[in-house]
C-alpha cells in the first residue's frame, strides 16, 4: 500500500534579522557569588561570545550590544579602569577565533573619549574581520541614544542639508548604525524594563523582551525563548490586521 504524505509542510520560524541586547546584570551575578563586579563583567564577555555563535547558529544576521554607555562613567574610577583593560583583554584573547567564525565586528559610539590604545584595538577588530559575512557584532561602548541623534544632526547641518531636504532617511543615514537594518528585536536582560538610552532612534518599531536572566547565564535556551516569542508577534507598524474571510462568505 503506498503511503499518502501529506501535501502540508511546516513553515519556517519568522527570524530576526537584527537583534539588540541591554547586556545587564553582571555585577548582581558577581555579588550573588560573593566576587567582586569585575568577575561579573569577565564572566559577561565570555556569554557575549557564545551568544554571538548562538545567534549566527539560528539565522541573525546582525547582533548589537550596549557594552558601555556614556552614562557609565559615572561609575566608580576603579570599575571603569577595569573594564577598558578587559575590552583590551578580550580583543586579545576572542578576536582571532571570532574572525575565524565569520564575525563582522563594528564598534558603533563616541571614540574621543577612549584612550588611544583602545581605539587602536577596535581598528584592528574592525580591520581584521571587515570581509566576514556570517554575522554583524556590533558593540555599542560609550554610546547613548540621545548622542546618536545628536551627532547625527551635527553631521547633516556640517553637510549644508536645506530644511526641505532634512527627513528621517536622511537623518538615518548619519545614524551610529547606518550600516545595518533596524533592530527587530531588542531584549534587556537582568530583570529592568527600561531601554535606558539605547538605540532610541532605530528601536522604534522593535519587539522588546525582558528576561530576569542575568547575562552571564544567557544562552541557548533564553536565545530560544527570546526568538520564540518574537516569532509568535504580529508586527504591523502601525497599520491594522486585514481582517479574516471567511470561507464561502
């Protein structure tokens, strides 16, 4: 008897194309361990890089990452020294094998306020991995929504746009990350549900996610869980759901 195969196949999961991620709770995850808040953020870096591999795995083509805000300087001068040395660290240690994965990686932010050394090191990420396809990182370090509007402007009244010709392609075009698509989905980790001064111009039609999962322990099921719920949205931007017809009718 010959076997009847159904004509009904399952349909793909709806990926994102780019994800942004508030990277929070490295110090709560030290100090739930007694261990100082640097331990945290090297413990951060480390889920980072297998996050970047988790994301590429399931179809993201771009990953962006809030790694050091220009509020955070406020923080005290002994965590802030700590992590530009661990930026320094990682490049070292993850830059190789992340080209070798296929790792594009772009640092969108202010760099005036970085040491020369620093700057030096995102050039030799950004050099080293320009050709690389597989997936975007790029890492948001001292970044802030509201600066990004603003230098933005200041690039485009630098450019002598006439007010008649000032819209918001032009103005997205001058945007930190002019190079890839708005954020589909941007997830906070860590348990807030603020979006504390992040991509406030390109997220404005993201789908947000707040886990209580510290980042440290992000992986491959929160990943999943993140992308699940994505999938299940109805995005219209703004329009309304056509309505449904029924058969017959």
């Amino acid at each position: 008897m010959s076997q009847v195969l159904s004509l009904a196949q399952p349909q793909p999961a709806v990926v994102p194309r780019h994800v942004a991620v508030v990277m929070d709770g490295n110090g709560r995850w030290a100090r739930q361990r007694y261990m100082p808040r640097f331990f945290g953020h090297k413990a951060g870096v480390d889920a980072l890089v297998r996050a970047v591999n988790l994301f590429a795995d399931r179809g993201v083509e771009y990953l962006t990452v809030f790694a050091f805000s220009s509020e955070n300087w406020k923080r005290p001068t002994e965590e802030v020294s700590g992590l530009m040395s661990l930026v320094l660290v990682a490049v070292s240690k993850y830059l190789g094998r992340m080209a070798k994965d296929g790792v594009r990686i772009r640092i969108v932010g202010d760099r005036d306020a970085v040491s020369d050394k620093l700057r030096e090191a995102w050039e030799q990420a950004e050099d080293l991995t320009r050709d690389n396809r597989r997936i975007t990182l790029a890492v948001a370090f001292n970044y802030g929504g509201r600066w990004d509007v603003v230098q933005a402007c200041r690039q485009a009244l630098a450019e002598g746009i006439a007010p008649d010709r000032f819209d918001e392609q032009y103005l997205s075009q001058h945007m930190a990350l002019s190079f890839a698509p708005d954020p589909d989905l941007f997830i906070r980790t860590g348990g807030e549900m603020r979006m504390s001064n992040f991509l406030l111009w390109q997220a404005a039609y993201s789908e947000l996610f707040f886990t209580d999962c510290l980042w440290p322990d992000f992986g491959a099921s929160e990943i999943d869980a993140a992308l699940a719920a994505y999938a299940a949205r109805d995005r219209r931007f703004g329009g309304i759901r056509p309505p449904v017809v029924a058969e017959g009718g």
